[in-house]
C-alpha cells in the first residue's frame, strides 16, 4: 500500500523553526521525484520545494529561499523540510508529493501556524 505520511507541523512564534518530515511507503522512493507544497485558507495550492531523485537538485519559490531547505534520506524513505525564520504568512498545510512517470501520490498534509 502507497503512503506518504508527514509529520512534524504545530504552532510556533514568529521567527521559530519546524522540521516536517515526509515517510514514504508502498513504492520505490529514490526513483521519485519529491515536492512540498502547502494550502492556506483563501489562497491557491503552492509549490515550495522540490527535490530530484537522487537530492542532487533542488528548487524554492521565492518566498521561502534562504528560510527553507529540502533534504531527503533515501536509505530511510523520507523526506524533509526544514523551515527557519518562520512568518505568519507561512501558515498553511503543508502537503508532500512524489512523481515518477505518471505515479503521482500525495500525503494526508500536516498543519504548520504561525502565529504569537
């Protein structure tokens, strides 16, 4: 059975760190490309990371560049998102998602608030 579970998300003052993390079963995971997104109320699904297959390469939007990094650990299927510097406007679900071919599969989302 396909899973991704993520973890980690909870409220934390402005300017605070979260680790979210992203455990993959039921499929190959080093053939899977991985991305994070996050929903907040109101607002449109949005892409913030992404990492290849192998963690070679990884992308950001704009927003997030220089307060959050993508890492993963293919030894044990998960993948990360550290979050530093965290601002009110990050407040969100934040989902993970792999693909490979046309395998497109999502987690159940974790809540990240931040909020004082």
């Amino acid at each position: 059975q396909v899973q991704l579970v993520e973890s980690g998300g909870g409220l934390v003052q402005p300017g605070g760190s979260l680790r979210l993390a992203c455990a993959a079963s039921g499929f190959t995971f080093n053939r899977y490309g991985i991305t994070w997104h996050r929903h907040a109320p109101g607002k449109e699904r949005e892409l913030v990371a992404s990492s290849t297959y192998t963690g070679g390469s990884t992308n950001y939007v704009d927003s997030v560049k220089g307060r959050f990094t993508i890492s993963r650990d293919n030894a044990k299927n998960t993948v990360y998102l550290q979050m530093n510097s965290l601002k009110p406007e990050d407040t969100a679900v934040y989902y993970c998602n792999a693909v490979w071919w046309t395998n497109n599969y999502w987690g159940q989302g974790t809540q990240v608030t931040v909020s004082s």
